[in-house]
C-alpha cells in the first residue's frame, strides 16, 4: 500500500483560509475613543488640581528632606516627638528672619523715604560733574523727573494702604498653603515608610529590594543636596553682609537675607540677587560702593559656580551639568520657582531610579546567561551495574 500524499504538497490542495480583520471595525474605533476620552478628562482633572498637586509634590519633597534629621532623632525618641523637635526648628528660622529684618526695614525704609530727595540730588550732583552723563541729562533730562518723583514720595506714603492690604491678602493665602503643605509633610513623615513598605510587601522579593535600594538612594542624596545648598547660601549670605556692612550700605541684614533666598534658586538665583543688592547700594556710597559690590559679586559668583556649587552637585546628585539645565527649565515653567527649586534633585531621583531599573535587567541577563538550561550527559550519574 503506498504511503499517502501529504494534502499540503497537492497541487490541487485548497489553499489555506487567511481571516482578514478590519482596519477599522466597530470594536477598534470604540475603545481608541474610549482611550482618547480618559486621557482627556485625566488631563482636565490634573490641571483642575494642580494646586493640591503641587502641594503634595513639595510636602514630598520636604518630608525626603526632613527624614534625615527625623530619623537621627528617632533613635533617641518616638517618631512623633522626632517630628514635633524638627518642625519647632523649622518654625523658628521664619521668627528669627523677622525678628532680624523687620525693625531695621522699617527703620531704614522711613530714613530712605525721607531722604530719598537727597539721593537724588546726589545723583544729579555725581551726573553734572561727569561730561559723559552730563550729556545724557542735557538730552533726557532723567534726573529732574527723578528729583520731581522724589518730591512727590512722602505725600504718597497714605496710599500705600490699598498695596498693603492686597499683600495682606496674598499673604493668608500663602500662610494656608504652608500649613496645609507642613500638615501633609507631618503625615508622609510619620507613615510614609509604613505606606511604602507595605506597597513592596506586593512585589517579588528582588523587585522590593532594588525598590527599596533606589529609595534609600534617593533620600539620600535629596537630603545631601538640600545641606550643600543651605550652607551655600548660607555662606553667601554671611560674606554678603560682611561686604555690605564694610560698605556702609543701608538694609545689610535685609539684603544679606535676599542673597540667601536668591542662592538657593540654581543657575540664576545669585545673579538676580546680586542685581537687586546693586540697585539698593546706588543709595549708599555711590558710586564707590556699587563699584565694589559689583566686582565682589562677580568674583564670588565665579567662586560658587566653579569650586562650591560643582563639589555640591558632585557629592549628593552627580548630575550632568545639561540635565540639571533642562531640569531647572522644566521645573521652574511648571511650578515657578518652587519647580526651580526642587528641579535638580527630583533630576538626581530620576537617574538614580533608572539607574537602579538598568541594574537589574543588566543582573537578570546575566543570571539566564549563567544559569545552566538543565542537567547535561557529564552531569548524568552511570547507571548502576545489573545484580
């Protein structure tokens, strides 16, 4: 009997049946809309919140930041009373940065209303000596209107209450946006670790692992970032006042506080802090002190941007100088100077979680690699000999 043809070498064997699906049938088209509408209403919903949003986001920050000191002293106390010492700390810098500005603000913001026509004289005096500026006043005439404007100053002192008034309300505003931001930060400090170990209690042991490595990571060099800025504005602060003291440059303490604030902005916050000090020393010895002031700025901005900042960058986050660029770009027009703020170590988060990801698929590779497929002949015991 002879052995039968296979139907698929037949000539004239059917040809096989190909389903052909629609490029667009009824179930495609309903669930990309589906999918369109979510996504839609997801981003309408973000932008509807996005205040909370951001203030979950920087009460995340914060508690990274505060879990340092929070967990020293945890190891001495309860985890509350921990928390309650740290935020009575924190309390107290705001108290004694008003109790340091607001007497001499005030006192000095009176003398340089009252003596405001002074400088202006002096200007005009300083700008008639000199040929150049001279000629500049003859065409523009700037120091007569600033003399005009001057004048006019204490008279205008009354109508200041409606600016005060919607700086009131811009303030309660903001002190409801701080107690609802430390409100959220007191609670991520005292269960966020519980929320989060309970999350990697879900995955497989070596994913919580590697989580839990990144996590510890990223705390870690948020909390090494936020120090290195603190005592850099800090030092900048101090060697700031120092110069402006020497100087004689009215609202030393102040201005030393506006350089603090602007140094911990990245990239541009010491240039504009630099600027505005500039502005404030034309009333002072002008224009021996502006002279001054404006050759310490740069060589101490070079100082920073070459020696300090880069030792910052280098110890807590590692991070690219591009990156940091982008990342201060893309924080700062997404949350103002608080993105700005925040943007270099969420920047050294994201590496270190991508870094941590590359990681372990490198280490799961390698270990199908190695791990043998199954027992091998040399591997496979001899028979035992017949009885």
């Amino acid at each position: 009997m002879g052995v039968p043809l296979d139907p698929r070498n037949r000539r004239d064997a059917e040809p096989p049946t190909i389903q052909v699906i629609p490029a667009f049938s009824p179930r495609i088209i309903v669930r990309t809309l589906v999918i369109f509408v979510s996504f839609a209403i997801s981003l309408y919903l973000v932008y509807l919140l996005r205040k909370p949003i951001g203030w979950v986001l920087i009460a995340t920050f914060l508690a990274v930041a505060l879990s340092g000191p929070v967990n020293v002293l945890n190891q001495w106390m309860r985890r509350g009373f921990a928390i309650t010492i740290v935020y009575f700390c924190l309390l107290l810098i705001p108290i004694g940065i008003g109790a340091l500005i607001i007497p001499p603000l005030v006192t000095q913001g009176n003398n340089l209303i009252q003596n405001l026509p002074r400088y202006a004289q002096d200007v005009q005096d300083y700008t008639n000596k000199n040929e150049r500026l001279r000629k500049i006043e003859a065409d523009y005439n700037i120091t007569e209107k600033l003399q005009q404007q001057a004048d006019k100053l204490p008279a205008r002192v009354g109508d200041a209450a409606n600016v005060l008034g919607n700086i009131g309300l811009g303030l309660v505003n903001s002190l409801f946006a701080l107690f609802t931001i430390l409100v959220l930060t007191a609670f991520l400090l005292g269960s966020g670790a519980g929320w989060v170990n309970r999350m990697l209690e879900l995955r497989p042991p070596e994913h919580s692992t590697r989580i839990r490595t990144a996590l510890d990571h990223m705390g870690k060099a948020v909390g090494a970032y936020v120090g290195g800025v603190l005592a850099q504005a800090t030092l900048a602060a101090v060697l700031a006042y120092i110069v402006l003291a020497i100087l004689g440059v009215p609202f030393a303490g102040a201005l030393a506080i506006v350089i603090f604030f602007s140094d911990l902005v990245p990239l541009v916050g010491a240039t504009i802090g630099a600027v505005l000090v500039g502005v404030v020393t034309v009333f002072g010895d002008f224009p021996t002190a502006t002279i001054i002031w404006v050759i310490y700025s740069i060589a101490y901005q070079q100082i920073e941007n070459t020696l300090i900042q880069p030792q910052i960058q280098k110890r807590a986050v590692n991070v690219h100088p591009f990156i940091v660029l982008v990342a201060v770009l893309f924080g700062s027009t997404l949350l103002g100077v608080i993105g700005a703020l925040v943007a270099i170590p969420v920047a050294a988060s994201v590496q270190i979680a991508i870094r941590e990801w590359w990681d372990f698929r490198h280490d799961q590779t390698m270990n199908d690699i190695i791990a043998p497929a199954g027992p091998t002949a040399a591997d496979t015991p001899p028979p035992a000999p017949a009885v």
